[in-house]
C-alpha cells in the first residue's frame, strides 16, 4: 500500500500548536525513526553541531542530538521565510560562533545567515537550516516532505540537496498528529 506523506497543518497560532502537540501525543507512539541515527562528532569525538546520519529516509544532516534538519522551499537563497509561529513549529537552527563539523560535512557548504530578528541561523549548501518539533528524538523525520505555511519541508543529503524518500510505512504511526 502506497501511503502519500505530504500533508498540509497550514498556519496555526500558538494555541493551535499546543491542542496539535496535545492531540499528537494522544494518538499513541510511533515515529519515523531508524535504529542506527545518533548524534553526530567531530573527528576529535566532541559533539558536533551540523553531523550526517543514517535514518529512515537515507544519510541526511541532523544537529548535535541526531535531530533531522529540514530545508524550507519557501526560503529565498539564505534569507528565511520562516518566522513567528513558523519559526515556533520549525525552528531555525540556531549557533553563536564558530559550528562544529561531524564526520561527511562538506565545510565549504556550510554558512551562516542573520535573521530577521537578529540571530545567526546556520545554512547548509545555501539552505537555511531549521528543525521540526513533532520530530523529538534522534532519526526522527516526522517533517519529511510536509507542506506547512506555505511551502514544503524536506530533509537534506550531505550534498545539501533535498532528499525526497518518505518514511516507510511500516516505521511510521498512523496518526502523526498533523493530518486532524
């Protein structure tokens, strides 16, 4: 059975957030997660800020806790088009000075962009960088492919390129808590 994972959460305020986290965490487990993600290190074995993991959906960029960072299409080069309640749902990844490389980071693609309210958000291969908060555990890619405030999400390769695998079914809930 094939199973479409696009699905649309629109522009929610923050109340409209917290009934979504709280009917999301009454759907029962289950996430888009891979056994093997971990956090990734530095060539010295120190946490790094930016890493490459194996999860469900391939080797993509994850943060210092093995979390999936996402890619905006909405996003015009470097300059985020996520911000406010956007930015509450799918926060920017955020560093204060120089980032930590993990292992399979291609330095050169790695940059930094100022937001909108003044914070330095890192970029990957001219992608700003942003997390999604229903994904709460390492190799989680509960955003993969989602089309929420305006554009859709999508995890990135080590190349900085999109990557368009879904989840498969088998390693996803049936209520991910965004299609209500």
């Amino acid at each position: 059975m094939t199973r479409n994972r696009s699905r649309s959460i629109g522009v929610l305020g923050a109340g409209g957030l917290a009934v979504l986290a709280t009917v999301a965490a009454g759907c029962g487990g289950g996430s888009a997660t891979a056994a093997s993600s971990a956090p990734p290190k530095t060539a010295s074995g120190r946490a790094a800020t930016v890493g490459i993991s194996n999860t469900g959906i391939g080797q993509i960029l994850v943060n210092s806790q093995g979390r999936a960072l996402y890619l905006f299409k909405a996003d015009q080069g470097t300059k985020s088009a996520c911000t406010g309640a956007c930015a509450g749902a799918w926060p920017p990844l955020l560093v204060k000075g120089k980032p930590t490389l993990g292992k399979g980071i291609n330095a050169s693609l790695v940059s930094t962009a100022t937001r909108p309210e003044g914070t330095t958000q890192l970029t990957y291969n001219g992608h700003p960088l942003y997390l999604f908060a229903q994904d709460q555990k390492a190799g989680e890619t509960n955003g993969q492919g989602l089309s929420a405030f305006g554009a859709a999400w999508f995890a990135l390769n080590a190349a900085g390129n999109q990557v368009s695998a879904q989840p498969s079914s088998s390693s996803t809930s049936g209520g991910g808590g965004l299609g209500y």
